[in-house]
C-alpha cells in the first residue's frame, strides 16, 4: 500500500478557498484557488479508491472554515466511501490546532450515521 501526503497549503494553497469550486476565483485572475470539493474529488477519492493510505496535512493553510472542512472530509462519505475504510486509511493532521482534525473526524463520524448502513450498524468511530 502505497503512503500518499497532501500538504493541502503547500500543495494547493496557504489560503483555503470555500466549499466548492464555483466560488473560488481569485479576483486578481483567471486561475481557482483550490476548493475543497476539488481537492476531494480530483486527489482524495482517487487515492482513497486505490487502496493508498492517505495523509491530509491542513497545518499551513489560513483560514480553513468549518464549511471547507466539512466538504473535504464528510464528502468522502457521500462519494461512498466506508467509515471502517477511512479509519484504516485516512490521518488527518494539523500541527497548530488538535480542534481542527477533531471536527473532521465528528463531521465524517456525524454523516456515516446518517447513512443507511451506519444507521444500521449505530455508527462507531
């Protein structure tokens, strides 16, 4: 299994953007800053799905709201990705604050009970 670590404000930028990626124009240019749904969909689902184990680091960014955030992550379950699968694969880390990879893990742990199966299994992070 391959290790793959995404530095998201070093990889992408320092500045999170916003939720999707239809609000993320940088004013001064054409170019996007990178949302979470883009991040989500076009690295962390693919690496996800391939069976790596996946490294976030959010620790250099600015700004990284609660609504950034919970796209990143809790998308990962909408994509249908299992809660047993992102808990073997999936480190969330952030050097500056605990409270940040915390909140990611409630909001992942929050939308897996909301689904059918983890309605049915009662959750269990």
């Amino acid at each position: 299994m391959k290790k793959v670590t995404f530095v998201v404000g070093v990889d992408f930028s320092e500045y999170a953007c916003a939720r999707y990626a239809d609000m993320c124009k940088n004013r001064d240019s054409d170019a996007p800053y990178p949302s979470a749904e883009k991040i989500r969909d076009e690295l962390l689902v693919l690496a996800l799905r391939r069976g790596h184990e996946v490294e976030v680091d959010l620790t250099p960014m600015f700004g990284a709201s609660a609504s950034f955030t919970e796209e990143l992550f809790v998308g990962l379950v909408r994509e249908g990705l299992l809660l047993s699968e992102l808990k073997q694969n999936l480190s969330i880390a952030c050097r500056e604050s605990s409270k940040v990879r915390e909140r990611a893990w409630v909001y992942i742990q929050e939308a897996w009970d909301r689904t059918p199966i983890g309605k049915e299994q009662g959750g269990n992070l």
